[in-house]
C-alpha cells in the first residue's frame, strides 16, 4: 500500500551514500564519453543489468549518450525475475534510491493496470527486490534531475510460450491492448519521452541447465546475440522474433520479452551497438552476455 518503491540494493550492489554514489557515477561515465556528436538526443537506450561488480562499462556506454539531454518522461521496462502472475508488471508507486525521489505517471501506468490481468499482474510485488529497473534509475536520475522528469515502471515477464505459435509478439491477441496502450503512451504529444530497456542477453552453462560448461558454448551464443542484436537494431521484428524461436529459447535471453515488446510500441528508431561484453564466470561454468544500444 505504500506510494513509494524504496531502494533495496542500495549499500549492497552499489553506494548508499549519495555524495559516494554520484561521485562513482561521475567516474564511470567520463572513462566512457561518447566520441561521436549524435544529431538529436536518443529515443531509446538498451543497458546491461548485470551486477555492477561484474561490469560498470557497458552502462557507462549506454548512459553517457545521454549526458546534456533533457526529458520529461522516462518508460523504463526490464526483466522481472520474479513475476509469476501475468506478463506485465506495471507500478504506479513514486520511486526511490540514495540520489531521492522520483514521481511515477500515474495516469499513465493507471492505463496500463486497467488491462486485463490476464497480461497485467494483479499487483506490484515484483518490483520489491527486483534490480533490473533500480540499476538504471540511479544513472538517469544522476542525469536527468530526481524531480525533473516522471516514471513509468515496468517489468516484463516470459513471452516464450508463444514463441512456437505466433512469428511476432504482436500477433497475440492477448498482448495487443497492451501494446496499444504502451503506443499510446510512448507518442503522447506535447511528451518527450525516454524509453530504456534494463536487459541481459544470454545466459549459457552450468547455472543455466545447460549440460556443458559456458566455455564450450560461447561461440555459439555470441553468434546467437549478434543475430538479436542486428535484427533488434534494423527493427526487423519478424527476424528478431524468429532468431529466438528457431533456438527455442535455448539460450535464455532475459531480455527477450522487453525488447520484442518494444519492437511493437516503438516506432522504428535508428539503433546503433555501443558494447556488447561476456561476463564468463568460469568457477560455475557460466556466463552472461549484456549490450549497450542507443537509438
């Protein structure tokens, strides 16, 4: 019942201080400035979720193309690792993390919890622990101002299910409200509106039921990645759909649902690949893979 969505990494994955955690941000995005004068500020940015212990660069990447831009709105979408209910977790609480407190649309998200919770989670427990949206709201905050913009929160769950039946996510009677109702809010007028992805690709070993280690592996899933990636960044939505299934999700990319969701709402934006890394975590046989985009 609370209007607040309070920090629950803070102090653990990164610094509860928010002097620290400024001056730590500061740092990561000046060792990645963007070289390159982009004509207009992005519409879109894809970063990593990762834990920062791992990677900090490939956000850094993501994140430094929007240093100087100014935005009203903020549609952040990622992966929920523990919706169980529904696909779509949206919350209307105002969140909150060491840098302060920024206000939620509400009027937004309250458009999108009036789908039916067939798609949309009857609540917003999700959003309790989950990171994948917290570790992008400190560095748009850091940018962008606490107050100086509002959120629309957002995690997606799995659309695999789907993936043997239908050639697109918008194919999905189910899904297509919401998608409707998400292009809807993304082209509001007289908005200027920021849409993130807080995604991993894939996730490969031992960890991941995979009966062989990461190492053996790798070169097929980067392989895998560069196919999702290229087809995600020319807006291929057939092709990007049809990389995952003819695997049949056999890679685990976390991110898949975020992005095929996006590749619905959106007009088509230029994209570009900033990073794309591996997080080869060779004592358990695993690995993780992660990119930074921008269009």
């Amino acid at each position: 019942e609370s209007r607040t969505r309070p920090p629950s990494h803070a102090g653990q994955a990164y610094e509860a201080d928010r002097e620290l955690l400024g001056s730590w941000i500061d740092h990561l995005l000046s060792a990645s400035a963007v070289l390159e004068k982009r004509e207009k500020d992005p519409a879109l940015l894809v970063a990593p979720h990762i834990d920062f212990r791992v990677n900090t660069h490939t956000y850094a990447s993501a994140y430094s193309t929007i240093q100087g831009c100014e935005y009203d709105r903020v549609l952040l979408m990622g992966t929920g690792h523990s919706i169980f209910e529904g696909i779509y977790s949206p919350s209307s609480k105002d969140f909150n993390t060491p840098l302060g407190e920024t206000p939620t649309d509400r009027d937004s998200v309250e458009k999108l919890l009036s789908i039916d919770h067939g798609v949309v989670g009857p609540h917003d427990f999700p959003h309790k622990t989950e990171h994948a949206l917290e570790f992008q709201l400190i560095f748009i905050q850091h940018l962008l101002g606490c107050e100086n913009f509002e959120l629309v929160p957002i995690l997606c769950g799995s659309i695999h299910p789907w993936l043997k039946t239908h050639s697109r996510l918008g194919e999905v009677e189910e899904i297509k409200p919401f998608i409707e109702t998400l292009r809807g809010i993304i082209k509001e007028p007289g908005r200027k509106t920021l849409v993130v992805a807080g995604v991993d690709f894939s996730h490969v070993g031992l960890r991941f039921s995979h009966p062989v280690p990461a190492s053996q592996m790798l070169e097929e899933t980067r392989s895998h990645d560069r196919k999702l990636i290229d087809a995600f960044n020319g807006w291929e939505t057939e092709g990007f759909w049809e990389a995952e299934a003819s695997t049949e999700g056999k890679f685990n990319v976390c991110g898949f649902s975020t992005l095929s969701t996006l590749l619905e709402a959106m007009d088509p934006v230029e994209n570009k690949c900033l990073a794309y890394d591996v997080w080869d975590d060779s004592p358990t046989g695993s690995a993780v893979t992660f990119a930074a985009i921008a269009g």
